[in-house]
C-alpha cells in the first residue's frame, strides 16, 4: 500500500517537473526567436568599419545597392552620441540617486520620504514617450533647439528611480549590525552611512547602475522628442546628437538604408546582453 | 577621590518597547571604575536592552523609550549628543562584526575615520599596533594587516572587535555576549584578555555563562522580567543569593 503510494507522488513530482520545464522553455522561446532573427540578419554587417564609420547618405547607400555592393558606412555617429548622453546622464542620476535611496533607506517612516519613495514608484511607471515630451518642454524650448543635453536630461530621468531604489533595497538588506557597529564607535549617521553602509552595499548599487543604464539605453521615443539625431560624428553637447536606437528608426524609415537595421540592432542586443551578464556576475560575486 | 566615585549609575532607568509593557524596570546601579561586572538572568529578561540603553542605541528607534538616567562621571547620558556618548563608552556585539569592505587596520582606525580624525601614518601604525597587542591578536595578523577583517576565525574577528573598540580610549566597554558565538579557546582567549584589560576600561558584561562571570567580574546583576532583582560581589551572590529568584537561576531551576 505504502509502496503504491510512493509510487504515485514520484510520478506526480516527474509530472510536475516536466511541466514547470515545459512553461520554462516557452519563456526561453521568445528570447531566443529575438535573439536569432537579429543575429542571423544582422552579423555580417558587423566589421570594423561598421563601428568606425558615420552613416551613410541615402545617395551613397542607393549608389551601393545598384552596383551589388555591401552599404558602406556605419553606426560611429550613433555609438558616440549615445556614449555622451548615458555619460552625462549616469554621472548625475548615480549621485542623486544613491543619495536619495540611501535617504529613503534610513527614514523609511518618515512622511516625506513616504512620498518620494510614492513619486519614485510613479516616475518608474511614467511611459518614456510622456518623459520624452515634457523633457522637450523643459529643456529643448527654453534652449532654443534639440541637444545632447535635453537627450541626456530624459534618460537621467528614467534612470534615477531605478538607481534610487536599487540603493534602496540592498541598503536595506544590510544586516542592521554593521550600522550600530558604526555608530557604536561614535560616528555620526552620514558618516556611518559612507564609510560603512555604502561601501558594503557597493556591489548592489553598481548592479544597479549597470542595470538601469542597460534599462536607457535602447530608449527611442524620449530621444526623438530631445537629441533629435545627427549624420555625423559631434561631440558638442548643445547641438543635435545621434544615438544607436534612434539610428534604428531612421533607417527603418529609408528604403535605401534598411540593410543596416539589422548591424544596429545586433550591436544594441548584445550591449544590454553583456551589461546584464555582467551585472549577475558582480551581483553574484559580491553576495558571496 | 575619582577612583571612589562610580563611573557609571543606572539611577531609576526603564525601557520600553511599546506603550504597554517595560522591557527594563526601574533599574539602579552603581558600577565602579576599572571593575568587570557580569549581567545576568534568563533570555529575554532585558540584560541587551539595558547594555544598549548605555549606548544610546535607542536613538535609532523612534519607538523606544527610556526614562530615569544613566549617568556618566555624573554627568546624564540620555541628554548628551549621542556621537559624544558613544565616543566614551564603546560596545561590543554578540555576533563580530567587523566592517566588511575594511583591512584589518582600517578595522582598527575605523573609530577615527567614523568621528573624521586624521592621524599621521605614525599615530597610525602605532594605534594599529597597541590596540592588536591589548587583545592579543598582533602576533597572529601583523602580516596580514591589509587583508579583510572577514577572513579571520570567529574568535580572531571579535578580538578585532575589541581592539576597534579599545582604539577609541573609551572610559567604559559594554560587552553583549561576546563569546557566545565562539569555542571555548576563542572564548578563554578573550577572558584572560578581559581581565587584563580592566586596568584601562571598565567593562560591563552580559553572560549567559554562570562559570564566565564567576571566572571574571568582581561584582554581578541578575535581572528578570526587565527587574534588577540583585546587585552585588560575584563570589557572595553566587554562593548565598538572597533572593529567592537569584537561586532559582543560579541553581539551575530557571532559564
Ligand atoms: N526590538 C524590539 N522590539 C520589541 N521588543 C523587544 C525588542 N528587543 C527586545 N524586545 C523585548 O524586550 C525584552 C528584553 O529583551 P532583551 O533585552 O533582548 O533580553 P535579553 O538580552 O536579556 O535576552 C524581551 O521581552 C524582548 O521580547
Ligand atoms: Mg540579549
């Protein structure tokens, strides 16, 4: 009887593994249906050049495609441009944010920390589009013309809550011993909070910043409302900029230059593949 | 003179959690300068919550409460800036705790970089020095000073920790539990270390161990359900209790 019956719960658990395997590769199948279409499309675009040169004209590209030849020109406006905006906008959202979530982290009663932890939870679900547009107000009217400061000032935008509450969270997690350790010696809470708290968290806040900059980085819509895009390779911060995603859509939008989505979309896929990589293992290797 | 006026007195104090209940009741004591005194009673009784108290560690929970005064040379604790308080009376945790991301030096100095005093690099490595030699973990780490304070054994990482709190030339070290988590060689290491160490501190000790407080303090409390029940010499509580209570837990019968 007993036996029966053990016999009956391991087939039940075989049944159940089978299919919790089953739902996990369906999950798996989308991800791996992107990741092939773009890397079978995109690959042999992929050379030294394609990271070297400026994107082509519609002329130049036309002129390519009637004699048979590979487009020439690449995406190197792009990268650059986007280099600049996360640069600028990571080296003010990563202060602001620690600072913020390391403050939501040690007043978590207090009445206004409760409502910035509730507008952090709001800007997080603000549609990028929505930040786009009011950046355009903010920034590009009052400045006269689109710039690679407007386009970084949306991007800060949409990574400033993802930083402040990753700070937040491993802030949190902290075993309480290490700060009255702190304040124990007579140190006072900024201190404590620097010197102790901050360090020991380090390897999730920088999981974090990986994260959301990986989180920006494919953002087209906010881009188009604020760095509008540029042909060549700039690095003034006041004028119109390029950036890869947008250089996506551009050449979505012209019949001549549609061979080089695929180049563009390989390399954006594989950056936010390896920023996240990356960030597991840190996260990963600091947990231990 | 100074010698005879106690360092530290509980004079009345009380601590609670919430409205409705008293974690410490009451509590009044005297402790004498460079004395060790043990802190005593079943778990629960209120001997961390009164340890902490003395460091002002209620300051970080708005919810808690402390009434009456614990006075320092004199002088009310519950009033003074809690950096200043802390400065003077170090503590030390049941579980080590050194800082994780610190060498072992930086461990040491942390009292300082924590309060933002510069020391020269002589001040420094003399500090490091003297402060691992009072715990006696000099010989074992002095090759290894720039390395994580974590990769040391449980008894060497709690002596760290007394060396960190010795660094600030505190006036008292309140210790709670501190070889509770440690095997019996890393705890007679501390214990001798203890004894030595009153020459320069007064220590005040939780133990959950009869034999320790026995073998250590010259004078011991026993607390239950947040009450100082008794209050005097080791050798003599131990061995004739006057309260009814003291014997329960000294013989065994309680907690
Ligand atoms: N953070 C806390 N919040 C509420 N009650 C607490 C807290 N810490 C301790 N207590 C209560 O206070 C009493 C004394 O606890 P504690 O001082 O830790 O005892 P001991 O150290 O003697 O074991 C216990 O009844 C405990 O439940
Ligand atoms: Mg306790």
């Amino acid at each position: 009887m007993t036996h029966l019956k053990t016999k009956h719960r391991l087939l039940a658990d075989k049944a159940m593994l089978w299919i919790v395997c089953l739902f996990a590769t369906l999950t798996a199948v989308p991800l791996f249906a992107i990741l092939g279409e773009v890397l079978l499309r995109g690959y042999d675009q992929l050379s030294w050049s394609f990271f070297t040169e400026t994107t082509p004209t519609a002329y130049k590209a036309m002129k390519a495609i009637e004699a048979g030849e590979p487009i020439p020109g690449g995406i190197a406006n792009g990268i650059i441009g986007t280099m600049i905006m996360l640069g600028m906008a990571a080296i003010v959202a990563v202060p602001t944010g620690i600072l913020c979530g390391a403050f939501l982290a040690e007043n978590p009663k207090n009445r206004f920390s409760q409502t910035v932890s509730y507008l952090t939870d709001l800007l997080q679900g603000t549609p990028s589009v929505i930040i786009g547009i009011v950046t355009y107000m903010w920034v590009v009217v009052p400045m006269k013309g689109y710039s690679a400061i407007a386009g970084s000032v949306a991007l800060f935008v949409m990574m400033l809550p993802l930083i402040i509450r990753s700070t937040e969270e491993t802030l949190k997690i902290l075993p309480a011993s290490l700060k009255e350790a702190g304040l124990a010696l007579g140190g006072n809470r900024a201190r404590v909070m620097l010197k102790v708290q901050l360090p020991a968290a380090f390897g999730g806040i920088f999981t974090g910043v990986l994260l959301a900059i990986s989180r920006v980085i494919g953002e087209t819509a906010p881009l188009m409302f604020t760095a509008l895009g540029c042909s060549f390779i700039r690095f003034s911060i006041d004028k119109p900029i390029s950036a890869v995603p947008l250089l996506i859509w551009e050449f979505f939008n012209d019949p001549n230059l549609q061979e080089l989505i695929w180049g563009a979309s390989l390399f954006l896929l594989l950056f936010v593949l390896t920023l996240n990589l990356t960030a597991k293992y840190l996260a990963k290797k600091w947990n231990q | 003179m100074e010698s005879v006026k106690p360092i530290l007195e509980f004079n009345k104090t009380c601590v609670s959690y919430t409205k409705q209940t008293m974690a410490v009741k009451y509590v009044s004591a005297a402790i004498d300068r460079n004395t060790i005194t043990a802190i005593m009673g079943p778990s629960g009784c209120g001997k961390s919550t009164l340890l902490r108290a003395a460091n002002l560690m209620h300051e970080l929970y708005p919810n808690i409460r402390v009434d009456g005064e614990i006075l320092l040379n004199g002088e009310n604790i519950l009033s003074m800036e809690p950096v200043d308080v802390r400065r003077r009376i170090g503590m030390v945790f049941q579980r080590p705790a050194p800082f994780p991301t610190m060498s072992i030096t930086d461990n040491v100095l942390a009292g300082y970089a924590l309060n933002g005093i510069r020391l020269s690099k002589a001040e420094r490595e003399e500090t490091v020095e003297r402060c691992l030699k009072s715990v006696a973990l000099w010989d074992e780490v002095k090759d290894v000073l720039n390395k994580k304070g974590t990769f040391l054994s449980g008894g060497q990482q709690q002596r760290l920790c007394i060396a960190r709190a010795l660094a600030m030339k505190p006036d008292v070290l309140l210790m709670d539990e501190p070889t509770s988590a440690l095997d019996p060689i890393a705890t007679a290491h501390i214990e001798k270390l203890m004894q030595e160490l009153q020459k320069e501190v007064t220590i005040l000790i939780v133990t959950h161990n009869m034999g320790q407080a026995m073998r250590i303090s010259s004078k011991s409390m026993f607390m239950y359900l947040g009450e100082l029940v008794e209050y005097g010499d080791t050798a003599t509580m131990f061995s004739t209790p006057k309260d009814e209570r003291t014997k329960a837990y000294l013989t065994g019968r309680m907690g």
